[in-house]
C-alpha cells in the first residue's frame, strides 16, 4: 500500500494518506484545516538493497565503502597486494645497492641512491658532482624560503614599531 505526503499551500499542515493502490492516489485533496487542495509531495523512498545472490555463500567480509559487490572489493585488495609488492622489490633492490656499495668502501645511504635511466629497477649510487649540485639547489631554495619568510613577517608588522 503505497503512503503519499501531502502539503497545504495555504496553512501548511502536512498529512500522509495511505492508499490502497497507486493508480487510486489523488494528485490534490482537501485541507482538513482550512479546506483548500492539499498538494501531493515527492517523499524519500522506503526501501533496503537486498542482495540475494551473494548472501547465498554465506558470511561475507565487511564492505570496505567503495562498492557492494565482493568480487569488486577482491580486486582491490590484489591491486594494494600488487603494489606493496612492487614497493617491497624497490626496497629489496635499494638494500642490495647499498651493500654493494658499502663492499667497495663507500658510506652511503638510501639518500645517495638514485634510480637507472635505462628502466632496469636497479639503483646507482649519486655521483659527487650531481650530490655538489644537489646540495646546492637545496641550498638556494633554503635561502629563498628564508628570504620569503622574512618578507612576509616584515609585512605583518605594525608601522609604528621599532621606531623611537
């Protein structure tokens, strides 16, 4: 049996009215304040997913949000599997280069390693001119920073401060 809203213009009472089919629901009916037609309103909906299918296997895992199908959320989980994987390997391969250079005699860290062009997933130690030229651009964009930040509280000072 459906259940319709109904809403006076004039007065503004609201009723619900339940009828016995749809094609029987009034688009207008009397006030029972005032008298004038009362208009019939969109309501939200009275219903719940029910998803009989996948009930059927029995007790799923909780759904993570970002869909209402298990299989979906499967495959998401085998992309994040996927992707720690490939982070463990760059993490693997950043310790072998390490150790390979720590065996030739050099004091390097994660810090000194940069990736190969040539796409192999392997890792080099940081030249010395490309570490100078690093360090350098680092060095100029603290100076820039400093620079704008002092700016930037000289700005936010009262005029008539630190004068006599």
């Amino acid at each position: 049996m459906p259940v319709y809203e109904y809403l006076c213009v004039e007065c503004g009472l609201k009723v619900e009215k339940l009828w016995k089919r749809v094609s029987t629901a009034k688009p207008t009916i009397p006030c029972e304040v005032c008298g004038t037609d009362m208009r019939k309103c969109v309501t939200s909906a009275n219903f719940a997913f029910k998803h009989p299918a996948s009930q059927t296997r029995g007790t799923l895992p909780p759904n993570t949000g970002t869909s209402d199908d298990h299989n979906f959320d499967k495959a998401i989980g085998r992309d994040a599997e996927m992707k720690w994987k490939q982070v463990e390997q760059r993490d693997s391969e950043k310790s072998r280069s390490i150790r390979h250079a720590r065996e030739e005699g050099q004091a390097v860290t994660r810090d000194h390693l940069v990736p190969r062009m040539d796409g192999s997933g392997e890792y080099r130690v940081i030249t010395e001119p490309e570490r100078q030229k690093t360090n350098a651009n680092r060095e100029t964009a603290f100076q820039i920073a400093h620079a704008a930040k002092e700016q930037g509280a000289k700005s936010k000072k009262p005029s008539g401060e630190g004068s006599p």
